[in-house]
C-alpha cells in the first residue's frame, strides 16, 4: 500500500491550491523600469491595512527571522527564499537555510535557482495571452486550428484554450514523463503532446481537472502560432523584457547556471536528489532565482507591464469561472487565493523536492513568492507554506470579509448527513492502469457523534482533521481557519463539493456504488483471503495424506479441476502480486517512462489470460462439485473461490488494470 500512495503522490505534482471570496478587479498602477523593480526598498510612508501592520522591511523581515528558520529546523527543510513586492518595488528578498546542505552553502535571493513547478505554468499562460493579443489564438476556437494532430470531440464538443487555461477540458490524468532523472527520456515538446494524449472523460466546461498535459499543449500551441520554440519564446518575450537573467526552461541546465542550482531533497538529514526533468516542460520546468520572480510578480501587479497591454492583463487576471460558489475560481491560468476578504490571485507548484507558493494581493499591489528545496519530515514543508501566507495576509491585510453567518443546529445535522459517502477526485485516470488509484484513494466523508461534518482527509497544519461549522447553507467553515468547504445539490442531493485550497482546479464527486470502496475493498480483501487458503491447502492437505497414507480419491476429470483451480488461484494471487510490485518499481521516477512498457504490458496480458481463466476454472469447479453432490462444505467453497475470481475479474477491469495500453 505505501508504495501504491507514493504514486498517488507522484501523480498530484505539479499543482496549485488556494483560499477565498471574490472582490472587485485590481485598478491599474503605473508601469515602473525594471532599474526600479530591483530597488530593496519599501515605499517612504507605508500605510497599514486596517487594524494590520505596515509593510515595510524592518518589520517583514522581523517576521520572517522569528517564523521561517526555526519552521525550516523543525521540519526538516533544507532552505528556502522568500520575495515580497509592494507597488513596483521590492520590499525584501531573503534566503534561509541552505541550497546545499553538505557545503552548507546559503541560500542567495539573487543566484540561487529553485524549481517552481507548476508556477512555471503562469509564464505558459502569460505566453498564450500574448498570442491572443496579437490575434494568432483565439480562447474560444477548437485548439485543432493550431495542431499539427487532431484531438478528438467529447460528447461533440472540442478542447478551446479557455478550457485549457480553466483546466476543464475533461482529460483524464495523466502521468508517463511527468518527471523523470535521466535527461535521454526528454523529448521535444511535439512529440510528447502527440503520443501522450489521454481520453476525454468529462463534459468540457463542467469539471475542473488539473491537467499539466493539457498546459504542455497550450505550449506547443504558443510554439506553433509564434513560429519560435517554446524555450527560445519565453526567453525572448517574457525574459528578456522584464530583465530576468537568472532563469530557464531548458533541460538539463545550461552550464552557466549549474553552479546557481539549489540541491533538491526530500529531508534537510537526507541525500540530494538528481535534478528532475519534465517532459511537461510548459507546465514545470522553469529554473529561477527568487529576484526574477520578484520582476515576474511586478509586471503582472503592474497590469502586465512590459508583457502585455492592460486590457489583456485584466482580461487574464479576471475572468473568473464559476463552478461551486462561494469557493475560489480559476481565472485565464492563475486561479484565485482569496484570504481575508481581499482579492488574490496566484499558482502554487511542487515537483519531489522543490515546493513554491505565488500569491498576488490585487487591490493592495502586493505579491509574495516562497520556495523551498525539502518536501521535509512528514511532508512540513505544505504546512510552511501555507503558514507563511496566511501569517502574511493575517499580519499586513486583516479581515474585511462580513462576519461569517450561521445554520441552526437541526439544519446542519442534516446538511451534514447529505455529505456522507465515499468521493471520487476529479484529477484522475478513469482508462489508464492507475484507474486502480480509484479504488484505493476515495475520501470517505461522515458525521461525528454531534453531528459534525468530519472529512478526514482534510487536515490543518497540526495534521489533525479539521473541524467544520456551517456558516451558511451546505458552506463551511474550518474552526479557527481561512479554509471553506462547499457543495452542490441537485434535486436534494449533494453530488459534488470541494475546498478553497482545490476548487478552482479539482472537485470531489460522489463514488458511484459500482466503484464504491466501501464494499469493494473489504471483499477484494476476502477474495484474495479465499484464493490464498486455496492454495495453500494444495501442500497442506497433501502432507496431511501422506502423513496418514490417505490416497486423494477423485476421479480423474475432478482431479484435475482440483489441481488447476488452486494453480488458478495461486496465478491470480502472484498477478496481483506482481501489480504491487510494479506500483512500487514504477515510484522510481525513470520507471515513469518507456523503461515500464515491457513490464506494463506483461502484467496486463498475463493478467488478462490469469483472471478469465481463473473465472472459467472456478465456474468449472462449482459445476462439478454441483454435479458431483460433494458434501455442503464443498460446495460452499467452490462457489467462494467463483465469487472470489469473479471479484478480482471485475475490480481488474474496472479500474484499468485489462486496459491495454501504456499511455498512462
């Protein structure tokens, strides 16, 4: 099981998360030289949000001394570096910790490069709305225009760069080249949207799934439409404008920044990691420093300055989709953080060992950027970077939100009871062989002893399950927290929800009973419980005979369905067998690649040939112990050892382990 979850971890890369509440757009603010953008200073008379602190780097970096090493100690985070913007200038910009622990070489805002993830994407998005601005992509037209390739229609409905940047074109996830070590897997951008396309498995517009496939297209879109490879285009429209010398996408790194890169690790006490490349290179492959995020920040808070014109900038910053409210929303590629009331808009991004958070303040011109080379103990550095923003917004931009309101008790008792169930996340694989994730990875929501909503999955930065009140109808409240959670009900039942730290891209769906885990695992558990005292009474009772010189008095055709349904049995144990150890073969990340096809397609047509059989070898057996009129045990355990085969059969099937094919 461990090694199946830490491939469910290697599949959620990549991704952003938020907070929420929707205000008006930002005002336009002056453009500023990129000479002033590098200026380490605080405007001269910083004002204080209401009843919060003023923004100026004495006290910013107080803060900061006071949170972030000791965070860092604790949880076993090798270093990090910090940036925060205020109306085009730079407030601070520190390093903490160390971008090698063994030299115990410290971290430099200026030189040292982290690997953002995801953050990379708002660079992908700021490309394509440089291509709509100059009219060579059109957000609502079929993307098929721009290809080389053709994708095909859902329910009659075409893929749109809208979609794509709102991550609802309904592709299923994808994983294969996500991440990898070994540079000889990078192949050009092309090729990997080409042969990696997965299904289409929502109605377009309707279901946000975060897709780092689908961003990888929009690149390859820019990269056809602009006539330049993406590399050489973000150089030289998005890099070079805003002075940004410290940064790549190009994989490996050029030799002039190798010497900049931060080691990354899992913990601060552990060995480095290769660096991590991404066929996905759109999507996650930026390399920078923390000051030329800081420039990034300023020209989006400036109304894209240097990028794009205003309109443009506006139209990308606040064009909200709408899909669960109250909760945070994706606009053209950022989606929304809102904490406090304010409006924010931003990306988080993580690959295994670098974790990175943007947020941009709008209405206060404000952006903050963190990064961090350690996935730390027990996965700390999530709760560092969330702490760090909240604590931020909570010190320099207290609550203007109206006072949360209230459901009497009876009323959220029941609004409770509706949410209970096993849920299905919206960023899956519904056809590939990691379908099985499926199974084995639904939230399971249920009501405490008062009544209370308890999703257990959902947990504070202490690590313990949050606790929810409702603060209106089927919209909670974390107790003592920014987080919110809410669903949606059709014809008095609730068939969706999600939190504000995922909604904008993901959303939670109810298990259908036929995929329901709550019954599902529990008699896969006793069907794998049935076949494996199958088998082992082969040797057992053959020793018990020998023992007593007790011939086995069957007749030859029983003697043989004997013998082949415990060989079946003992087949389907080792097949499944065989798919835990691939699941834990595959963690390593250059088995992400080609390098598992072999493997992949032996376990899927072994596993094909294995269960059918099994099922007609059992089915066999039932028959003859019927025929037969063995005694009443035996005929009970031959139709266990049916329903047993029959079980694995359908669970195989179900989720993606028959599917025949290695575009996972």
């Amino acid at each position: 099981m461990r090694s199946i979850k830490l491939f469910a971890s290697l599949a959620l890369l990549l991704i952003g998360g938020g907070v929420a509440a929707q205000l008006a757009p930002s005002p336009a603010t002056p453009a500023v030289s990129q000479k002033q953008a590098q200026k380490q200073a605080s405007p001269s008379q910083p004002l204080a949000a209401p009843g919060g602190r003023a923004l100026t780097k004495q006290d910013l970096d107080s803060w900061l001394d006071g949170f972030l090493p000791y965070a860092l100690a604790k949880g076993d985070v090798a270093g990090g570096v910090v940036v925060v913007v205020k109306d085009g200038q730079i407030v601070t910009k520190r390093g903490f910790g160390y971008a090698d622990v063994a030299t115990r070489k410290p971290v430099d805002p200026d030189l040292t490069l982290f690997r953002p993830g995801s953050v990379s994407k708002l660079f992908t998005w700021t490309a394509v709305m440089q291509q709509v601005e100059a009219g060579k992509i059109d957000l609502d037209a079929d993307v098929n225009k721009y290809l080389d390739f053709k994708i095909p229609l859902k329910d009659g409905l075409p893929v749109t760069m809208r979609q794509i940047m709102t991550h609802t074109t309904g592709f299923e996830e994808h994983g294969k080249y996500t991440m990898f070590n070994d540079p000889k897997y990078l192949m050009p951008l092309g090729d990997y949207v080409k042969n990696g396309l997965p299904r289409r498995v929502f109605v377009p517009g309707t279901t946000p799934s975060y897709s780092n496939y689908a961003t990888a297209l929009a690149g390859y879109i820019v990269q056809r439409v602009s006539g330049m490879p993406y590399d050489d285009y973000v150089e030289q429209r998005i890099f070079k404008p805003l002075g940004m010398a410290h940064s790549t996408f190009r994989q490996p790194l050029p030799k002039q920044f190798q010497s900049l890169m931060a080691s990354g690790y899992m913990e601060a006490s552990g060995e480095p990691r290769k660096f991590e490349v991404l066929a996905t290179v759109p999507a996650g492959a930026l390399s920078s420093s923390g000051t030329d995020m800081a420039r990034f920040m300023v020209a989006h808070l400036n109304q894209g300055a240097g990028l794009m014109k205003p309109e443009t900038a506006r139209l990308m910053h606040n064009s909200p989709l709408t899909l669960l409210p109250p909760l945070n929303r994706m606009e053209l590629g950022f989606f929304e953080t809102n904490i406090n009331g304010r409006q924010v808009i931003g990306h988080l991004g993580d690959t295994m060992a670098f974790h990175t958070a943007l947020h941009l303040f709008m209405n206060e011109n404000v952006g903050v950027y963190a990064s961090f080379n350690s996935m730390g103990k027990d996965r700390s550095v999530g709760s560092v970077r969330r702490a760090l923003f909240e604590g931020f917004a909570d010190r320099y931009f207290p609550n203007i939100a109206p006072a949360d309101g209230s459901v009497d008790a009876k009323t959220a008792v029941e609004h409770a009871k509706m949410m209970v169930g096993n849920w299905l996340n919206s960023r899956r694989s519904e056809t590939t062989i990691f379908a099985s994730l499926k199974l084995l990875s639904q939230v399971s929501v249920t009501v405490g002893p008062k009544g209370e909503l308890i999703v257990p999955s959902a947990r504070g930065m202490d690590r313990e399950p949050m606790k929810w009140v409702e603060i209106a109808p089927f919209v909670w409240r974390n107790i003592g927290g920014h987080e919110r959670l809410a669903a949606k009900v059709v014809d008095g039942k609730v068939v969706r929800w999600s939190m504000d730290g995922m909604s904008p891209f993901m959303v939670y769906d109810r298990a259908p009973a036929s995929q329901s885990s709550i019954w599902l695992l529990p008699l896969l558990y006793a069907s794998m419980g049935v076949l494996l005292l199958t088998l082992l009474h082969w040797p057992v009772s053959a020793l018990i005979r020998r023992r007593y010189k007790a011939p086995l008095t069957l007749q030859r055709r029983s003697l043989l369905a004997y013998r082949s349904v415990r060989l079946g049995s003992g087949l389907v144990l080792a097949v499944l067998g065989g798919w835990v150890w691939a699941s834990s073969w595959i963690s390593n990340l250059d088995n992400m690649t080609s390098r598992s096809d072999v493997q992949m397609w032996s376990l899927q047509i072994i596993g094909l040939i294995v269960f059918v059989g099994a099922v007609l070898l059992a089915g066999w057996n039932l028959l003859l112990a019927v025929t037969e009129k063995r005694g009443w045990f035996g005929k009970l355990w031959a139709a266990l050892i049916l329903i047993a085969t029959l079980t694995v059969l359908y669970v195989a099937w179900t989720f993606g382990l028959l599917t025949m094919s290695v575009n996972f």
